[in-house]
C-alpha cells in the first residue's frame, strides 16, 4: 500500500512516544521512521536495551533509561525472559493453568526503583503517536501524562483481560479512562491466547484456544469531534490512520473534515486512488 505522506510531503513530522521500547518486534511506527518523516521519544528502564535503541536510532530519536509511572518507589519484577518484567508481581496461581505462561515469568529478582511521571518530563510535549507496552502499568502511566494525552491522537496500548499480575488493572479500567480522555476505542491488533493445561492443540504449547488472555489495543481521537483538531493535525491523524492503523474508512472521514477546513478535494481523490478509478 502506498503512503499518505506522499500528500503531505516534508511538511511535519509525526511525534511518537513509546513507553516500554524494546526491540522484541518491529513498532508499528517504524514505516514512518524509515523515511524520515518521525521522531520518537521512548523509554525503556533496561540499560542495556535502552543504550541499543539510542545506537541503533541516533537522532532525532531519543531513548532514556526511566521507569515511567505515578512518580512513586516500587518495586520492578525482575523476571526469566526480559519483556516479561513488570512493577506488578506475576500472577504465578493464574498463570500456571495454561501453558508456558508461567515458565516465562519466574521472578529472579526484586529491584525498588523510582518512577516517573510523564507530566514532569519537559521534554514530552506535542504527542501524535502513543505506544505503550509495560507489563500491567498501564492505566498508571495514562493518569500521569495528561499533558502528553491532551495533544495524542492515536495510542496502542497493551490490555489484559485476566490478572496475568497481581492487582494489575483490567481491559475495562484502561477503557474507562481514555475514553473519558477524549478517545474511542477503534481495534483490537491480534489476541494473545493459550490453552489450559494439559491441552495443546497440535503439540504446540503456544497455541491459542478459547481463553482471551491479552491484546493490543487501538484508540484513536474522538471522530465525533474533529473540529477540535487544526489542519496540521488532522494531517497527521489521516496520516496514521492510513500507514499505521489500515484504517482507511477512518482515514477518510478525517480526510473530509480536512477538506471542509481547507477547501481541499483529498477525501475524494482518496476515495478515487483506493478505489483504482484514477490514476
């Protein structure tokens, strides 16, 4: 699929923030960093981890070592597999009723750290793009950066609906709040699912069944209120929307909006390109 920024050329860049930026998978910013038309703020407490990312990214891109959360001492659950680690207690009781879940998660170590708050860090101000994937942290981290919330436009953000940790917040509380944030709940991207013991469909511990355990989830910018939105905004909305989301519906009722600010005809010349009748 071709890019929306063809629409738009060189005339701003989409700010990312990404909390719990690991390089275990490919972000889903990434198109938008390989042609130069992002810049990204992340944070990622593993030293080692966050050092990678900075050699890695260089600049614009800034990556910084920091537990982000309410600003208070906790305590981080060192685990067997790093991505697992979490400032919430894994949930061992839960986890070993289904497979390989609870081989994943062996604490091995307690570390008291202190967190911070987005809404103290200076440098996190106009925000597009909000990726977040801290183990069950979540829902605190939300209710300490809204400064960074107020200019976001689209967040993807891991959801639990089981106590994979102990005490954590479910799917529904996290679904609450963004959406008394001024956001709607848009997608879900994949499920994570596995099968209780001792079933394991084709011999693959892996495998997924019936029990929902976590997920992705997407929400985007309140489409019933785009006019609180400037142009430059708008632009970067569709512009996520298309390369980031695939949601090109979305896409287009932003587009449209754009085009009864400006005067512009991108709605329909979108329309036009998806559909294959102009060239």
């Amino acid at each position: 699929m071709w890019s929306l920024l063809e629409y738009f050329p060189d005339s701003f860049l989409i700010s990312v923030l990404d909390i719990g930026a690991s390089l275990g998978e490919r972000p889903p910013y990434q198109s938008l960093v390989d042609v130069g038309r992002a810049s990204v703020i992340g944070f990622e407490p593993n030293t080692e981890e966050c050092e990678r990312l900075n050699n890695m990214y260089g600049a614009p891109h800034r990556f910084f070592p920091h537990f982000i959360g309410d600003g208070q001492d906790g305590i981080f659950y060192e685990t067997n597999w790093m991505p697992t680690g979490s400032l919430f207690e894994p949930n061992t009781r839960l986890l070993e009723k289904f497979q390989n879940l609870a081989e994943w998660t062996t604490v091995v170590a307690k570390h008291p750290v202190k967190t911070m708050r987005l809404d103290d860090i200076a440098e996190i101000t106009d925000v597009d793009f909000f990726k977040i994937d801290v183990q069950g942290s979540e829902l605190s981290v939300f209710r300490n950066s809204l400064t960074a919330l107020a200019s976001t436009l689209v967040i993807q953000t891991e959801v639990e609906f089981v106590e994979v940790y102990i005490g954590q917040p479910m799917f529904a509380d996290v679904d609450l709040f963004l959406r008394n944030a001024g956001f709607q709940f848009h997608a879900f991207r994949g499920v994570g699912s596995r099968a209780f013991k001792p079933f394991a469909p084709n011999g693959d511990p892996n495998a997924a069944m019936s029990q929902v355990l976590w997920s992705d989830a997407l929400y985007v910018r309140d489409w019933m209120n785009l006019e609180s939105l400037n142009a430059t905004k708008l632009q970067k909305y569709a512009v996520l929307a298309h390369d980031v989301l695939e949601s090109y519906d979305l896409c287009h009722v932003i587009l449209s909006k754009l085009d009864q600010m400006t005067g512009g005809k991108l709605a329909k010349n979108y329309v036009a390109r998806l559909t294959g009748t102009t060239g």
